[in-house]
C-alpha cells in the first residue's frame, strides 16, 4: 500500500492525515528530508501560506519537494498549498510588505493569494468536478484564486464556469479550497488515485 506525506509544518494537516484514515490510506508528517524517502505522495496543505514557504525555507525541503516532483511523485496543494506550488504569486498593495518567498513553481498557473476574499468573506459552494459523478460541496476560507493557467493544465473543475478551483498538470495537483475540512473524501481519493498510477 503507498504511503502519503502531509507536510506538517503547519496548517491543517491533521485534518488531512484524518481524511486518509478514512480511506484506509498510509500517511506520514513529513517535517524532515529524511521522511521523503519512504512516501509515495505529498499532500501540501492549507495554512497560512507565507509561513509556510518560510518553514520550507528554515527546513531547507525546497529541493527535496522539487526533485520529488521531476521524478514523478504526485503532489498536492490545497489552499495555501496551491499557492506554494504555483509558478508565480500576484500580491496585491496590503501584501507588497510581507516578505516575499518564491513559489516551488511545480504547476504552470498563476495565483492571487486571498482573491475570494478575506476570512469573513469565507463561503461553500457545490462544484461539478472531473471524474466525480455528484457534484463536490466545497468549503472556501480566504481562498486564492487562479489568474492564469497554463496551455498544459487541466481544469477540473471551476465555479461558474470562469473561476478554476481544481486544476492537474501532469503529477502536480491542486486545489483553492479545504476538501480536508468535509466529510467528502472523493477528492482525497481521486489524489490516491494518481499515486496508485504511478
């Protein structure tokens, strides 16, 4: 049986540890280089999403969630994820004094951090999604949202047919909302179903 990390650095990873549970999946945190060497997935989670560059930075795991994704290793972000795994982050003014860190750039999308809005702008929303025959009650909290999309990536599954909320490029998925938060776990599968392939 394949092994899935989350990376636990912070975040809602319990949550997605929780979620595999149900689909009787492995799952490792990964906090360290030394435990990429035993998974065969990598689930990057939602979070506070400039934190959790600056742990990767601090943890120096970088290189070693690149060189997974060139050697295939399918991988995972949802919500602050997505945007760690984009090629390019849009900040707008009240960000241009964070500290900015540079995306892992694994997906050929561009993304603007907190564009559905902030936490009180926090909404759920049902979405027909590729591969999923019921439509996939989604649960939105300070979303980012995907500005521009790669000739190469597949979008899955969007809201109102303008707004792309799932999208894969070859191993590389992502996710702007917390399927870790439901009680739905098809899309966990769905990203089982990509390591299975493997």
């Amino acid at each position: 049986m394949p092994v899935i990390g989350v990376l636990a650095l912070q975040g809602d990873f319990v949550e997605h540890i929780n979620m595999l549970d149900t689909l009787e999946v492995n799952s490792k945190e990964i906090r360290s280089k030394n435990q990429f060497k035993n998974i065969d997935g990598l689930i990057i989670p939602g979070g506070e999403s400039t934190s959790i560059m600056r742990l990767i930075e601090i943890f120096d795991l970088k290189n070693e969630i690149i060189s997974c994704s060139k050697k295939g290793m399918p991988i995972w972000g949802t919500c602050a994820g997505m945007i760690i795994v984009a090629q390019n982050i849009i900040h707008n003014e009240s960000q241009d004094k964070v500290r900015k860190y540079d995306p892992l750039n694994l997906i050929d999308i561009d993304v603007n951090r907190n564009a559905f809005g902030r936490q009180i702008d926090s909404f759920e929303h049902d979405i027909d999604v590729e591969g999923l025959h019921d439509p996939y009650h989604s649960i939105f909290i300070r979303a980012p949202q995907v500005s521009r999309a790669g000739k190469n990536v597949e979008i899955l599954a969007s809201i109102n047919k303008t707004k792309p909320v799932i999208l894969k490029q070859d191993n590389i998925l992502v996710s702007s909302f917390h399927p870790e938060l439901t009680n739905d776990n098809r899309i966990h599968n769905l990203f089982m179903q990509m390591v299975l392939r493997r």
